[in-house]
C-alpha cells in the first residue's frame, strides 16, 4: 500500500458541496492500495502511522506520536498514488488495486487505524472529492509498503 501523510492542524474533505469527514489536529492519509496488496499490508501500515513521531514535543522536537497527541487521521482514498510517470505525459494506474479490492482494503485500513485507538473519519471511495487542511509544518511523509 501507498500513503502520502501530511500532518495537519485541521481538515476535512467535501463531496458536492458537503462535508463527509473532519478532524482538528492529526493527520490526512492519502491512501491507495495497489494490486497484490493484503491486509497485511493495511495492519502493517496502520501499526507504523499510529507510532510515527512526526509532532512536536515540548521542547519543539518532532518526538510525539499521533497516539501520544490523541490525534485524529483522516482517510481518503486516492488511486492516483499508483501512477506510472515513466513514459509519455499520461499516467498510468494499472499497478493500482482493482477497484472493489482497494475499496475493501481502503476499508480495512480505516478501521485498523481505528481499532489501533486513533479516531478516524473518511471520505468516500471513488468519488469526486475536495480535500482542505491545513498542512502543519508542513510535514509530509511518503510511504510505500513495498519498500
């Protein structure tokens, strides 16, 4: 699985003009599952934001975790992760997940998060979306279970 973190002080995002999840303080996962990927790979990175120190101690040190925090995450699909770049101008998406498989792990990966103490809200799979944060820092932070 793909995830692009970015830290936030405040998100949400909006589907044809209302919104359908929102966090204050936390971080917004842009997530993509890609094909041969497992629950496994959901738990596995799930486990690893959960833990990831990426907000500030009290010393201004990036030494706190999203559980250490009592932050929240926001969750958004986003195939466009998968893109191939590597010939023409035009994307390719075919290592992405199959739709109803990156739904069904998208799905999973939120409520692992979830059961791993962290409150979670998200977007809807595949639709048309607008997401809005602030990016705190900005800290963004790109992760691939395959590397």
């Amino acid at each position: 699985m793909r995830a692009l973190i970015q830290r936030t002080s405040g998100a949400r995002v909006d589907i044809d003009g209302t919104t359908v999840g929102e966090i204050a303080q936390g971080v917004v996962i842009l997530i993509c599952a890609m094909q041969c990927d497992t629950e496994a790979e959901a738990d596995k990175l799930a486990a690893k934001i959960s833990k990831l120190r990426i907000f500030k101690d009290d010393e201004g040190k990036m030494n706190r975790s999203l559980l250490d925090i009592s932050g929240s995450a926001l969750v958004v699909s986003q195939f466009t992760l998968s893109a191939d770049t590597r010939r023409g101008n035009r994307p390719g998406f075919s290592a992405a997940a199959r739709p109803d498989e990156g739904e069904k792990l998208y799905e999973y990966f939120a409520a692992k998060l979830a059961s791993l103490g962290i409150p979670v809200a998200t977007g809807r799979f595949g639709a048309d979306m607008q997401v809005h944060l602030v990016n705190d820092g900005p800290v963004t932070i790109w992760m691939d279970t395959a590397d």
